[in-house]
C-alpha cells in the first residue's frame, strides 16, 4: 500500500514514510492511495473475532503485517500526550516533545504530562489554544529539511497510523452492536463520535468507504466549526475559540477535514489543496455544492452546549450509574435527544472519549462525586517538570533549539559511551 498527499504535491511513500512523518512536505496529510473494499463474508468473519485480532486483520490491509508488532502497554485514556508519554518514556532513542495548551486543560491532564520527568520527555506549556499549538507543528514539519534532518514524526491525528487504528473502533463498535450479519442488506448501526480534530470521525468516513454499514454522527461542543460545515457547507472558524467542559474538543481548525473532503472529492487532490489553502487565508470557507451535499450524505452532526453536557452526564449517572467525561457526554446528549424524540430504531453507540476522573470540575458542575483512582491522586504531590511557551515568543524557534540540543546530547553520549542506534523525535 503507497501513500499519497491530499494536496498532490509530494511523491507516495510507504507505510514506514507515512509512519514516521507528520504532515506531508507540500502541507497536506498523508491518505491511503485506495481503500479497501471489504465483502459480506469478510464482514462476518471479522465479527467473530477478540479486538486486538480485528486490529491485526485491519491494519494488515493497510501495511504488511510484518510490520504490526503488538504488544500490552499501560497507557492512560483519552488524551494524546499523556499516551504517547506512557509508550515511549525512558526509552533510550527516542525522545519525545510535547505541547499543551496551557490553562485550556484540566489539573490533572496537565499533571499527567508534566510530572514525567524523564530525560528523554519534554512538555511545553504553551500559552495559547490547540489551534494555534497545531499550527506550531505545521511549520515544523513544513520545513522539510529541519523534519528529515532530526527524523520528526507525530503521534496525533496528523499521522495516518492513528486514523487506521482508529478504523478498527467502528468495525468492533458494528459487530457489538448489530443484531444479525445474517440479514440482507446488512443492518445499519449509527455511531455518534464526540469530534474535535476529527480524526476519529475521518476514521468512520474510511470505515464507510470499505463497506460497513454504519451511519455517522459527528457531535461537537460550542466550537461548532465541523456541524456547521455539515449543515450549510459553512467551513468557517468563529473569532474566537471558546473555552467548554469538553476542553479536548475546543478547536476551530479540524486538521483532519482535510482528509474527508479528499475522500468526497473523489481524491481529488487539485480540488482539496485549492480549498484548505483558501481556508487557510481566510479562516473561512464556503464548500462547493457537490462537495457539501456529499458531506451531509456521510454525516450527521449536532452540537452540545455546556448546559447539554451537564445533563447528559447527570442523566447517564441517574438511570446507569455510569459516570461520563464531558467529552463522552458531548455525544450521549445527541443519543438522549434522539431517544427522547424517538426519532430512530436504529441501533446506536456512542463512542466514549476519556475517563471521567481528568475532569473533576465537569462533574462537580453535573452534582456528582468525583471518583479519584489512587494513581489520579497521587499526581498532585508530585515533582512536575515544563517548559513555557508565552505568547510573543517564537515558538518553532524554541522547538527547533531544544531539538538540536537533545541531537547534541546523542551525539555527545555516542562518542563517549557505547553507540545508542538511530533515534527519533516525536512532536504531539
């Protein structure tokens, strides 16, 4: 399987390229040249299978699966960084950088980062919102010399290999959910997906195209960007990014539209670079008719206030005892105002974000007890290590010395010591 760029001006890469990579050279995200088709029978053999045998199948389509080594790590719910922390700390080559919106997350998120104080992680609290952070990766990885050069890669949505994983959450979420494969055509479930960057509603869309018989909800908080495209092809970012209990989803620059409006286009990569480079000066964007009428066909989409959050997790407390981050409620608001309105039979699912326990203040706000794990407590007498990034400063500038210093070291180490191989910097 190669690798294209969803602005056509790159050359395809292999997986390993796509892998170890951010953005593509000319500015675009790495996608797929086609996408798999996948049979009735081949739909309910993989509906008999455990989850991380359906991940195998799938990413085996996508890679050759010599390269899918799967192993058990303990890594944390929900949030990239944390994650991405927990999987590569203490490892000797490779060193990892990453960035949050400092004051835009909560305590404990920040804690889960910046108490790792290992030499080879490296968090920066930049002062400024996610977007603005992401436009920070974008113009490393455009510069490809600097990318080549210290071997970036990300490990957020940017990278197609989060998207792919990804695609195995709505098979399995099928398979659970759908009464019978033994019907023809096959039943329909709808999966509502709480969407922010929009990689896993993108991973849906693929999921789609390979045929799964699913419906797709994208549901966001007040950050309306992605319903409003849906809606009225109205791809424009508001003046403000506003600041919601579903703080991980308070973006106006869904990275990963990108790779929707490729798929729509027919792949059209003239088409997708014309536009995201017009979204880009502008901030705004009014999709072309086909184009829009081809995403309200894929998707739906709904918004949640904070005032939705709030109920949906007190509801989902009161009639499960099931207690909801703010994230996860974003999406079950969407499935008790269609349970309420009895608008559907359809099966459902919701996919669920995080874990309530990073998001103390929602639940105290929703009435409820926060549920504390003994890990979760224990951050907050915890040594905590960080750099700032304050507004005014150049902020690839910091990155850029900060990674050549940590190349030095290496270097350093290697001509002193015992060799340590080839190492990798991961920007998240």
């Amino acid at each position: 399987m190669e690798y294209v760029s969803t602005r056509g001006g790159s050359g395809a890469v292999d997986f390993e390229g796509a892998l170890f990579s951010g953005y593509a050279p000319d500015g675009g995200l790495f996608m797929p040249w086609s996408i798999p088709l996948l049979d009735r029978a081949t739909l309910q053999r993989w509906s008999r299978l455990s989850y991380p045998e359906l991940v195998k199948e799938l990413c085996s389509l996508f890679i050759a699966p010599e390269l899918v080594p799967r192993s058990t790590l303990n890594g944390t719910s929900g949030d990239t960084g944390s994650s991405a922390i927990e999987s590569v700390r203490g490892q000797q080559n490779m060193d990892i950088f990453v960035l949050l919106p400092k004051g835009l997350c909560t305590q404990i998120q920040e804690l889960q980062m910046t108490t790792v104080i290992e030499d080879n992680v490296h968090v920066f609290a930049a002062h400024g919102n996610s977007d603005q952070i992401d436009e920070l990766i974008k113009e490393l990885f455009a510069d490809v010399d600097f990318s080549r050069k210290y071997n970036l890669m990300s490990l957020n949505s940017v990278n197609w290999s989060r998207i792919m994983v990804q695609i195995a959450h709505h098979f399995y979420a099928y398979f659970q959910c759908a009464p019978s494969l033994d019907t023809t055509p096959l039943p329909v479930v709808e999966i509502v997906v709480p969407t922010g960057g929009g990689g896993n509603i993108t991973a849906g869309c693929i999921a789609q195209k390979m045929g799964l018989p699913i419906q797709l909800v994208a549901v966001v908080n007040s950050n309306d960007i992605i319903h409003r495209a849906v809606q009225h092809g109205d791809f424009s970012a508001s003046e403000h990014v506003k600041a919601t209990l579903a703080s991980a989803m308070d973006i106006q620059e869904p990275c990963n539209v990108e790779r929707i409006l490729w798929l729509l286009s027919g792949c059209d990569s003239h088409l997708t670079k014309t536009l995201m480079e017009q979204f880009t000066a502008s901030k705004s964007l009014k999709l072309p008719e086909d184009l829009h009428r081809k995403l309200s066909e894929t998707l739906r989409s709904s918004s949640a206030s904070d005032e939705d959050i709030v109920r949906a997790m007190q509801r989902c407390w009161e009639e499960n005892q099931c207690l909801l981050c703010p994230h996860t409620a974003v999406a079950a608001h969407y499935h008790y105002s269609q349970l309420d309105n009895c608008a559907s039979s359809t099966p459902r699912c919701c996919l669920a974000s995080a874990s309530a326990a990073k998001f103390q203040d929602a639940v105290l706000r929703a009435g409820l007890v926060p549920q504390l794990p003994p890990e979760i407590t224990a951050l907050t007498v915890m040594e905590t290590r960080s750099t700032a990034l304050q507004r005014g400063e150049d902020w690839a500038q910091v990155l850029r010395d900060r990674i050549a210093a940590v190349v030095q070291r290496w270097e350093a180490r290697r001509d002193g010591s015992a060799p340590v191989g080839v190492g990798g910097q991961v920007v998240t």
